[in-house]
C-alpha cells in the first residue's frame, strides 16, 4: 500500500483550518502545523500531530518548515486580525514565503484556499493580494489545487447577532442567492483535493438560499420575531466611497470586500456537503 503523503498546514489556528487539521488526522495523514500560537489550536482527538512555532510573515522563523513535506495547504489570510499588516503582507507575501520553502524542500503540491470569484474582484484588496498569490502559484512549477469557496458559516453568524438585537438590515431586495458552506464540510473538499489533479475548485455549501431566506432562519433559531430592513443599493456604494475616502486602508479593507461580495448577483457555487445552516444557527442559540 501507498504511504499517505506528510501534509503541512499553515492556518490551523483559525475557523477553516482546526476543521482542516482534524480531518487530516483523521484521516491518518501525517501532520505538520506552523502557527504562531499553539494556544490557539483546537483540541484534536489521539493528538498526533506535529507542532513548529513560527511566524509565516517573518521568513527566517520558517526555515526548512517544509522539510520532508509532499503537500502543504494554506488558509492563512486576514480575516479578523488586526495586527496592522496589509492583506499584501499575510495573503500574499506571507504566502509565498511558504511557497519558498515548498519550492526548496521539492514539495510536490500546493493547496490555496482563496475566495469564490477573487480573480473577477481584482479591485479590492483583499482579492488583489489572493489573486497575485495564485498567479504566483501558477507559475511555480509545483502541482497546485486553488479551493474557492463562498462564503463560511463563520461569516453567517452576523446574520444571528443582528437577529438577537432584533432586526436585520440588508442592502437590496435580499434576493440575492449564495450557498454558504459549513468549514467541516469544507475541510473535506480540501483535503480531498490532496488526490485530484483540478488546478481550481469552485466550493458552496448543499443548500441555496436568499439573503432573505438566510435572515430567516437566523430569527427562528433565536426565537425573535422575523423584522428585516431593506436598505437602498446606492446606500451601499456611497458606503463603499466615504469608507475608502476617510479611513484608512485596515477599517477600509474588510468592509470593502464584505459591501463588494454581497453586491454581486449571485453568490452560489456548486454544491457540497451535509451542514445546514439551521443546524448552525441553532447550535449558536445553545
Ligand atoms: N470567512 C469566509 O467567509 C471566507 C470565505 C471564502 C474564503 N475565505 C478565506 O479562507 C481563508 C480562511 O478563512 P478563515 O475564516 O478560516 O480565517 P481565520 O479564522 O481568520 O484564520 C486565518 C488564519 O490565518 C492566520 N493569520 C492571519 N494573519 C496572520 C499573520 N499576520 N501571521 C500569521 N498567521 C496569520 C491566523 O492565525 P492566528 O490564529 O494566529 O491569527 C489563522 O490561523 C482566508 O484566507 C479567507 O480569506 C474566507
């Protein structure tokens, strides 16, 4: 029998990457983690994994990390940090400093999650910055699988929280549709990915559903009365222009990329996965 290939994974301290590394020990992948706070790391059942402090943004932390490694996987990225680092910094340089040491201990493949319809979202800087890795990606010689996923149910929890203050405000008519995706779920596509040879996977969760039907399922599961705010779609953009013209690039960033996704007209991909987001929401009430 074929032994698994060694895995390192980068970002296993946040939402998609503790689903990533429990699977992968599941299912007896041999695991090698970089993070910069072991503390953070979620509790794996038969702990056997090994575990290398380091800061991928500061490459002389990293040196020989991949050693010994055929796959490395990567959620690094800026989601909710606020360490005063661009998106340039983390999800592109941070990064290839990675994709270095791949390409000096002769990694045979390299997994990116990056963002569903990034390389249509160029102008904002978060997609600029994944975007400019995965180009990176393309030209490094290595085998590379890009996941790109829609959104997570992580990201559904304001959905819930503006339910427990009691009403949900939304740009537009609410009818734009989006499969969010559940990161067990996710972790599977991505470590699946490990044996295919597709350069992309576009990724959702198994149900489609409106912003609407989302609010929806927000309030019952919080047991409040359904009371939704449609705000006007020009009110979005003129957020978008007085956010970029009065603050600065790290309040911008994130905001940017949040009033441009929701913009789009549809936010679905195919379809995977058994996590629905009632079960999420529920289980958020408990
Ligand atoms: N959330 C969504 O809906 C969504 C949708 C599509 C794609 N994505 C992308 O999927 C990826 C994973 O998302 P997620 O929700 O799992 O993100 P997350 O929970 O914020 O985890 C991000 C990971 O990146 C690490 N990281 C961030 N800044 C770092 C820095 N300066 N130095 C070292 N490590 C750093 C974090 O480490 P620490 O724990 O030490 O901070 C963490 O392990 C991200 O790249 C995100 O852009 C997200």
């Amino acid at each position: 029998m074929n032994k698994k290939p060694s895995v390192l994974l980068i970002g296993a301290t946040g939402y998609l990457g503790s689903y990533l590394l429990k699977e992968l020990v599941k299912q007896n992948y041999s695991v090698r983690v970089v993070v910069r706070n072991p503390q953070k790391l979620p509790q794996v059942e038969n702990y056997s994994y090994e575990v290398v402090e380091g800061e991928v943004t500061r490459p002389s932390t990293i040196e020989n990390c991949c050693k010994d490694i055929d796959v490395v996987m990567s959620t690094v990225g800026i989601t909710r940090q606020k360490d005063g680092l661009s998106y340039m910094d983390v999800d592109y340089q941070a990064n290839v400093n990675v994709l270095e040491e791949a390409k000096r201990s002769n990694v045979k493949k390299f997994i990116y999650v990056s963002v569903l319809k990034g390389d249509k979202m160029k102008g904002v800087k978060l997609c600029a910055a994944k975007e400019k890795f995965v180009d990176e990606l393309r030209h490094s010689g290595l085998d590379y699988t890009i996941i790109r996923p829609t959104g997570f149910f992580s990201d559904m929890t304001e959905f819930y929280q503006m339910t427990k203050r009691g009403r949900v405000y939304l740009f537009g008519n609410g009818q734009t549709k989006m499969n969010p995706i559940h990161g067990r779920d996710l972790a599977g596509v991505c470590v699946s990915a490990i044996d295919k040879s597709e350069a992309e996977i576009k990724v959702g969760g198994p149900e489609v559903l409106t912003l609407n039907e989302i609010a929806y399922l927000a309030f019952s599961a919080s047991n409040k009365e359904s009371k939704i705010t449609h705000i006007p779609d020009w009110i979005r953009l003129a957020i978008l222009k007085i956010t970029k013209t009065f603050t600065s690039n790290k309040t911008y960033g994130p905001i940017e990329f949040f009033l441009t996704f929701i913009g789009l007209d549809n936010m679905t991909a195919p379809k995977y996965g058994q996590h629905t987001l009632e079960e999420y929401f529920n289980s958020l009430n408990q």
